[in-house]
C-alpha cells in the first residue's frame, strides 16, 4: 500500500510553490520560473526523507479564465482521487505570496472552488518570500481575517507559516520557516489520512444517494403512469411490482445481495409498512379533502397519489439501506424501518397537499414529480 501521503501545493503564478518544493525536498526537482509560467502541469515530488510527496501544479494567475482553468484541474483531481480510488491527496500547501499583499484575500477565495468536494481537507497557508520577520504578524493577521469571513465554506487552515526558501541576493538574511513545515505536516499527516477515508465515505454515499433518488424520480414518474390508467383494481396491487423493482434496483446501488435472505426481508418490509401506513393514508385523505380536488378526474388523483406513494416508498428505501449499508441498524428487530417509510410516505403527500391547496386543486401527474424532487 502507498504509505506516502499527497500534498497538493497550490497558490498563485509566481507565489513560490516550485521553489518551495525544491526547498522542502533538497533538491533542484521542480522548474522555476523567471518572468513567466514556470509549471505548466500537475507533477509530484518525492524524497526518502519525507513521508509525504508533494505535487506542483500551474499557479493561478489573475486574470479570471486563467484561474477558472487552474481551479478545475485541482478539482477534477481531487474528485478523481475520492472516486476511482487513484491517489488522493491528503492535504493543500496553499502558497501566498508575502510581498504582494493586495491579492491575498482574492488569491485565499480560489480556496472555496478547490474546497467545494471536501471541505475539510487540511490545508497549510505557506507565506511565501517573507523576507521580512517584522512583517510576519500583519501577514499572519492578514491570512486570518480572510478567514474569518470564509470559513464556514473552506474551514480554518490547520497553521500559517511565513517561509524564505532562500535569501535575495545581496541580503543577509537567513533561509526559514522549512523546518517548521516540515513538522507541523507530518504532525498533521495521521489525522489527515483519516479525514480522507472519511472523505471518500462521505464522497460514495453521496453518489450512491444521488443515483438511488434519480432512479425513485423516474418510478415515481411510471407510477404515476400506471395510476392514471382506469382500471378497477385497489391502487396498491398495480403498485407493488413498480415498488419493488424500485426497491431492489435501490438495494442494488447500494451493492446488497439479491439473493441474501435479508435483503429480501428489508424489501417486504418497506412494501408493507408502505401499503399500511397510516401517515400516508392520513394525508391522502387530506389531500381529497383540498378545494377543487373534488373535481379532477378520478384517474388524475390516482395518478397524483400513486406517484406519491412511490416517491415516498423511494425516499424511505435511500435512508433504509444506507442504514444497512453502513451498518448502523438493529437486524433482530427491524420495526424501525415502519417509522421511516410512515415518515417518508407522510411527507411527499404533505408536500404535493401544499402544492395543490396553493393551485386550487390543480395539478398535472406529470408535475409532482418536479415537485416532490424539489427540496
Ligand atoms: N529570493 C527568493 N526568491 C523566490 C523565493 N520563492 C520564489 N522566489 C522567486 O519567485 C519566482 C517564482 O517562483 P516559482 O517557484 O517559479 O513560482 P511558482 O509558484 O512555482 O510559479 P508557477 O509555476 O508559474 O505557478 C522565481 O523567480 C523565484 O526565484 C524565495 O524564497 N526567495
Ligand atoms: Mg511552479
């Protein structure tokens, strides 16, 4: 397994960030730039010594394009890294350069596109070229107010260091700051490897959430279909093949399997807390009882509760198998899934109630989906 963990440094054109790592990894690796672009490509770096590598990438620049260019490679690695497994990277060096204090906030706000996927990636602000020691604490003062007003979207970076790679010429002054990053990375580096499993748990739940919720859109839709046909059966026998095919394309997503007793338990147990819950029966004749509703056609409500009820069977199915998925139920006793799918079926016909009594009991089957989705 790769023990190594990776840092991402980034910053502005020209801030320091291939001087910086030539510094950090004692070598000459990285191609420094004098008057232009000095890394055109994401590229990592590594030596024996250190138990992290470090990766340049193209700086910011200012002009707004330029940015929005470098901020999506940063962020489409990120990404890449939490879903297909490839390496991820473990912690941000973000470089702002000490000399050119005008743009620091402007430079810092990049952090909240690069940030958007993960939040809580630890990030160091190295302050590049602080020639000066005396101006250290306005510097340092100047990252964290910046911070102030973005941290509920970015967080709070885990410290500032000022840092000189090496003197101008003809100064007497000493390289510093190395040393110290060094050390508060590694000290770093443990709780950062376990924000980043954290991270990519987070990061497949979230898509897997997102594919079961598309997927109980587009049966909620069929239902909707299928109760608007006027056929004198009880809705909740056409119903049930459309459920549990939803169900199980659900309990697919979330990798259970089929065959598996349990699973198969799980899915009767939504079905049936779905056809006797009292909290959609309620609702439902609450929904009858809406102004106008008397006069839509019979096939039209069918339409409108049929719809509903899948949307809430599916909205119930997402939150029980991620239960399941996560390992977070009791699997003696599973009356706790009746709560849900009664919570679930409850809400989705109180959402499409309040829509028709706000339209005078109007409605088209084919919009309470757009409504139901709607958060
Ligand atoms: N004297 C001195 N010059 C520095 C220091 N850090 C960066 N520079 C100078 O600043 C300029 C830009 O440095 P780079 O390391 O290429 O900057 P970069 O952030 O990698 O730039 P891009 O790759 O274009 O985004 C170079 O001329 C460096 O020599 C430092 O600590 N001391
Ligand atoms: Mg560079």
């Amino acid at each position: 397994m790769d023990q190594k963990a990776n840092i991402l440094v980034l910053g502005t054109s020209g801030a320091g960030k291939s001087t910086l790592i030539n510094a950090v990894i004692g070598r000459e690796v990285a191609k420094v730039g004098y008057g232009k672009h000095g890394t055109e490509k994401m590229q990592a770096y590594e030596s024996e010594d250190l138990s992290f590598r470090l990766i340049d990438s193209r700086g910011f620049d200012y002009s707004f394009w330029g940015t929005q260019k470098t901020v999506k490679d940063m962020s489409d690695w990120m990404k890449s890294g939490l879903r297909d497994k490839k390496p991820r990277i473990h912690m941000l060096w973000f470089c702002v350069d000490a000399t050119s204090k005008r743009f620091t906030a402007k430079t810092l706000k990049t952090l909240e596109y690069v940030k958007k996927e993960w939040k809580d990636i630890p990030t160091i602000v190295v302050l590049t070229k602080s020639f000066f020691p005396a101006e250290d604490k306005e510097n340092i003062e100047m990252v964290q107010e910046t911070f102030r007003k973005m941290a509920k979207r970015t967080g709070r970076p885990v410290a500032i260091i000022p840092v000189l790679a090496y003197p101008p010429k003809g100064m007497e002054i000493l390289p510093r700051g190395i040393e110290e990053l060094i050390c508060v990375t590694e000290e770093n580096l443990d709780s950062a490897f376990k924000d980043s499993d954290e991270a990519v748990r987070r990061y497949d739940l979230k898509c897997k959430k997102a594919n079961a919720q598309a997927l109980t859109a587009v049966s909620a839709s069929s239902a909707a279909v299928v109760g608007a046909i006027p056929i004198g059966v009880p809705d909740a026998v056409i119903l049930t093949p459309l459920e549990t095919g939803l169900i199980t394309g659900i309990s697919k997503i979330y990798g259970m399997n089929q065959k598996d007793d349990f699973t198969k338990t799980i899915a009767s147990r939504i079905v049936e807390a779905g056809a006797v819950s009292m909290a959609a029966k309620a609702a439902i004749n609450q929904l009858k009882l809406v102004p106008g509703v008397a006069n839509l056609a019979a096939d039209v409500l069918n339409a409108i509760v049929a719809g509903t009820i899948v949307f809430g069977i599916g909205e119930a199915s997402v939150i029980v198998m991620e239960k399941v998925y996560v390992g977070d139920i009791d699997k003696e006793n599973l009356d706790w899934i009746n709560g849900i799918v009664n919570s679930k079926m409850g809400k989705a016909v109180a959402k499409i109630t309040e829509i028709m009594s706000k339209n005078n009991g109007k409605i088209k089957p084919k919009e309470i989906i757009e409504v139901l989705v709607k958060k």
